[in-house]
C-alpha cells in the first residue's frame, strides 16, 4: 500500500496548475522543479503531492507517533511547495479514485490518499 499527501486531481487539472497546456512536453520538468510528485493511480486518475514512507514489514518498523509526525511533515511539504510554485488552489476539482463523482473544493488542506 502506498500512503500520499496531497491532491487527486487529474492530468488537466495538474497543467492548469502548473500554467502549461496538456500537449506541453516539460509536464515532468515542472512537476521535479515545485517538489512534488504526480503518480499514476489508475487509468487517467492522479495524485498530487509527497509519498510518505511509513514502514514496511520487511526492514522498516516507525512507531505510530513518528508514524503521525512523518505525515504531518509531508503535509506541510506540500503546502509550502504549492505556495512557492504559485500555485492558485482556491477552485478546482478532485478527481476521487472510482466511480465517485468529481468534488469542487476551495483551497483545501492536502488529503492522506492510500492506493
């Protein structure tokens, strides 16, 4: 399972953000240049912001205070890399993974989003 800070929000979404078209070719560029990360969730849905590593069973155990903190950090990770990039936040639509309906929402504080 894979935990992230941020946005789901769609490919058109994440342009108008970045203020370049869809057919623009620095998508990638952009995105690497604000701090962030856009994954892939499924076909044509997306998420917008930090992964957050939390422990594995493998070789990894964090106790859920730390656990509670690393999330917290992404969070305000996010936030600060959206505010330096400009980014406006104050009307867009999340794109929900599944069959829900699109959300208009107005500058909201980043989502934990698991996948």
């Amino acid at each position: 399972m894979v935990l992230f800070v941020g946005y789901p929000i769609s490919y058109e979404t994440a342009c108008d953000f970045l203020g370049i078209t869809t057919e623009d070719f620095i998508f990638n560029t952009k995105i690497k240049e604000i701090g962030l990360q856009f994954e892939c969730v499924d076909k044509g849905q997306y998420v917008l912001g930090l992964e957050v590593n939390i422990g594995n069973l493998y070789d990894r155990f964090i106790s859920v205070e730390d656990s509670v903190l690393e999330i917290l950090t992404a969070k305000l990770k996010v936030i600060q890399c959206i505010k330096n990039a400009g980014i406006d936040m104050s009307d867009f639509m999340l794109q929900p993974i599944g069959e829900e309906p699109f959300q208009r929402v107005s500058n909201p504080e980043p989502y934990l989003i698991s996948f």
